[in-house]
C-alpha cells in the first residue's frame, strides 16, 4: 500500500504521483527539489572565483624575473602574458614587415631585450649611438643608445668594441619612420637589467635637483650620501628588510647602527627585530610579499626621538607611472628637510613631500 501525501499548505491529501496540491494549487517541493542544479553550479563559480583569485595573488607576488621557476610556471598557465620580451634585429623588422598594427601595438615604448653584433658606434655627449647589424636589402635601421651614466662600469670597454661584436642589451623601444631605436639601455640581459633597477643608489633627478638648491642655499647640508632611493616593489627581487635596513644604516654614515636582524614573517605581518644603536627594538610591517611598508622608517624614527636625535630618516614616494614608483629615504635635521621640501614643490619632479612620520604629510 502507497504511502499518502498531504499538502504542506492546506493539509488536503495529494496524488501520490503529483507535486502540486489539486485543492489549493500549492508546489510541494522546496527551492533545492525544484533546482537540483543549484548547488553544483554555485559550487562551480565559487571554485572558479578561488582559482582566480589565486593566480591573481600570484602574479603580485611571484617574483618578477622571467628566469624563476615560478613566474615560468605562472607565465605558461596564463598563456605568455607580460612576457619579458627577448628579440634580434632581424626578428623585429621581420615582425614589421609581417604585421606593422600589431607589432606597434607589441613593441612600442616597451621596454625589451635585444641581442645583435655591431655595425658602428659613435660618440656624443657621453651616449654611445650603437647600429645593430641588420640585412643591407632592408630599410629598417636598428639603433642602441647607452647614457655613460647608466653605463658607467662598462661604458669605456664598450666604447672599444669592434664592428662584429655581439652584445645584449635592455632598453626602451621607439621607432620613428623605419629608424627602430632602444633608448636608455644597459648593457646585459633581464637578470642584468632588474639588478640594476634595483639598486639604493638615490635617484639621479632628484640628486640634481638637491645639488642645485644647495648653490642657492649654503646652508642646506644634505649631500647624496645621506639618500638612497629604490622600487616599491624591492622586495620582489630578492632583497629583504635585512638588506634596506643595512642601506639605512649606512646612509646615516654610521650615526644609527642596526644590528642584529631578523625577520619573522606571519600571514599577515612581518615582525623585525634589531638592535638601533644598542637598543632591541620590535618593528611590525604589513606583509605584502613584495611592496615596502613605509612604516618602517617611521618605526625607526620613534626610537632615535626617544634618544633625542637631531637627525631622523625622512620619506618621500615619487610616482613614475602604474609600474614604477621610487621609495626615497634621505637622513637629515628637520632644517634641511624643510628647505628641500620647498624645492620639491616648486620642481616638475612628481615626487611627494619628505616626512618623519605616517601622519604628517609635509615638514
């Protein structure tokens, strides 16, 4: 005998074989029954948003070098995306001749790496113009420029080379008419040019700004060797807070010693402690794998104002563009920063005001 049903709403007794109550026209199934579908497919777009969720989080902390076993493991899972370019001269004139929309749209104002022999350098106002060696039936002309600065170690050897010498370099792509030129390069490949990229040398604009304001004011004392400057995203490159914090130190020319360094790093913050000038100190920064906690200096500054310092570590950010922005710390009295400050906010530098802590926005 057939179990009866009766209906959840009415109470009146329901056909076995239906769903729906013939006397108040009721559905007897709940919103699951009805939608067997519901949940496996809620479950797939939740598994979905995770997976992006994860790769997203690993392009931002994977380490940038094209080299590293798990930025070529991520590059291969999304498909080459942002790939390090690595090109010849006649790859590239070949890519115009094959398609010029899309090669402008891949070359231009990129910057990349280009490996060719020489066919003739020149000289001028310390820049080597160097011409890559390329097809004589072509038009396509492709050129080098390397700036002494950049290139300072390597810049007199490099100047010497012979017609025939194959070199590599990184640089900035432009083409003007059939003229493809690679501006600021550094001699080396993507290994070489990122270790430059991310050294603490204090950046070469503002450096001449600070030693052009200090021919209008004698007074200001800060020299280049008190400032160092370097990517917000440092600690994606192999350094570590051990290795910012001996540059700090250093810039202070030996006045503020830390010492005894260690990191400790949880889910979400990193605990350093050190030892400044013979006092143990803890120091949280947000842990975001590879962007600089500014909060560090500010750290610092606490405990050299407890000692009475005179001078303390000031920061400033200045913005390049979406992918660059430079981390400059100058170790100076409040009478220098003042000054400098009102330099800067009269420059066409785009550089923020230095400060001593995370509330003060200026001096």
């Amino acid at each position: 005998m057939k179990e009866e049903k009766f209906c959840r709403h009415c109470g009146g007794k329901l056909d076995i074989n239906t769903n729906r109550c013939l006397k108040c026209g009721k559905e007897q199934r709940d919103f699951l029954k009805k939608h067997p579908l519901f949940i496996p497919v809620v479950c797939v777009v939740l598994l979905i948003c995770i997976s992006i969720g994860i790769i997203f989080y690993g392009i931002n902390s994977i380490h940038k070098n094209s080299d590293s076993a798990e930025y070529s493991k991520l590059d291969s899972l999304l498909g080459g995306l942002w790939d390090n370019i690595s090109t010849t001269p006649e790859e590239i004139i070949q890519s115009y001749k094959d398609d010029f929309e899309e090669s402008e749209s891949k070359y231009s104002y990129t910057y990349l790496e280009i490996t060719g022999k020489i066919q003739s350098i020149e000289e001028n106002d310390k820049i080597l113009k160097i011409q890559l060696q390329t097809d004589k039936k072509d038009d396509y002309k492709v050129y080098c420029y390397f700036d002494k600065e950049d290139n300072d170690e390597v810049y007199d050897e490099l100047k010497n080379y012979k017609q025939g010498t194959e070199i590599t370099a990184v640089g900035e792509f432009e083409r003007k008419g059939k003229v493809l030129n690679i501006n600021y390069c550094i001699l080396g490949d993507w290994d070489t040019y990122y270790a430059f990229d991310n050294t603490f040398q204090i950046d070469v604009d503002l450096e001449d700004l600070i030693e052009s304001a200090k021919k209008n004011d004698k007074s200001i004392a800060l020299k280049k060797e008190n400032i160092m400057s370097f990517d917000y995203d440092i600690l994606d490159y192999s350094y570590s807070y051990e290795d910012i914090l001996d540059n700090i130190s250093k810039i202070s020319g030996g006045e503020v010693e830390i010492t005894d360094i260690d990191e400790e790093t949880g889910i979400i913050n990193t605990t350093i402690t050190m030892k400044i000038n013979g006092k143990e100190t803890s120091i949280e920064v947000e842990d975001g794998d590879s962007i600089f906690d500014e909060n560090l200096v500010y750290q610092i500054n606490k405990v050299l104002k407890e000692n009475n310092s005179e001078k303390m570590f000031y920061c400033a950010v200045r913005e390049y563009d979406d992918d660059l922005n430079l981390i400059n710390i100058a170790y100076s009295n409040e009478s220098d920063i003042t000054k400098i400050n009102k330099v800067l906010n009269k420059s066409n530098l785009d550089i923020s005001n230095f400060k001593k802590d995370a509330k003060s926005t200026s001096i």
